[in-house]
C-alpha cells in the first residue's frame, strides 16, 4: 500500500463535489470583492485589536441564558473590559513581584497588587485568592509606645530598687 494522499478522478462523485465547493469559494470571494482564492479569515479578537476571544465571550453570553438577545458589539465590549482589567491587574502584580526582587509573579503578588490598590480591592472585595496570604499588618496598639518617659517603664524601674 503506497501512501500517497488519494486523488479523485474526473467524473467521480468526490470529484463533483470537490468542484462544486471550489465553485461557490470563488463565487462567494468575487461578491466580496476578492480575488479567487485569496480568502483570509479575521477574527473579531483582531479586528478589535484584542488578545481575548470574541467569539468564545459570545458563545458563553448565548449559553448562560443572561438575556434572549445579545448585541453584536457586546461580546466585543466585554473582551475589551476583561483585557483592560487583566493588564491593570498583571501590572501591578508585576510591580509587586520586582519589589521582592523576583522574576515570577505568584498568587501572593496578585494578592498584594489587588489589596493595595483601593478600586481594584473593592471590586474583588469578595474574593478569596488562593495561595494569596494576608496583608502585613500590626495593629497600632501592639506597637511599641514612641515617647521616652512611659510610665510603665519608670514603675518596673522602681520595683527593681
């Protein structure tokens, strides 16, 4: 058995069929205003200047049952505020992870970079991020007293007399 691709024969079905699809490419490319042949897909991601998916956004809107009808600029709306929060996010994270003089960002630089910027807390005051630890934080009261002459200190002065 040799393993050459096979070729349909002139006047076979497969053939016919073959024909007929190149066909309607070229019709379809000609109403277009393309030369045949030279079909390139765009997505709505480039078109729109996005990395994220347009399409599958709208896939998820039309299965999620959130309205009868989606708009068709919607899909693109929310890949656009997604991207936008996904950078903003990545950056700071980014700027938390060169403070620690790392290379990786981690869970607990996306931690500190959403904890510490006040719009971005408040929008994801409800979520738990894993791996993310806590704030460092001593309450003001646990803290050392500043001034010099405590009275603490000049009791257990006195006591050792």
């Amino acid at each position: 058995m040799s393993s050459t691709p096979k070729i349909a024969r002139k006047g076979t079905m497969a053939a016919t069929a073959e024909a007929g699809k190149d066909f309607i490419r070229r019709e379809n490319a000609a109403k277009r205003g393309k030369a045949a042949g030279t079909t390139s897909t765009k997505t709505r991601s480039s078109r729109a200047g996005l990395q994220f998916p347009v399409g599958r956004l709208e896939r998820f809107l039309r299965s999620g049952a959130y309205a009868r009808r989606i708009g068709g600029g919607a899909p693109v709306y929310l890949a656009a505020v997604l991207e936008y929060l996904t950078a903003e996010i990545l950056e700071l994270a980014g700027n938390a992870a060169r403070d620690n003089k790392k290379t990786r960002i981690n869970p607990r630089h996306i931690q500190l970079a959403v904890r510490n910027d006040e719009e971005l807390n408040k929008l994801l005051a409800n979520v738990t991020i894993a791996q993310g630890g806590v704030l460092p934080n001593i309450h003001a009261v646990l803290l050392p007293r500043k001034d010099d002459g405590s009275k603490y200190d000049e009791e257990v002065e006195d006591s050792k007399e």
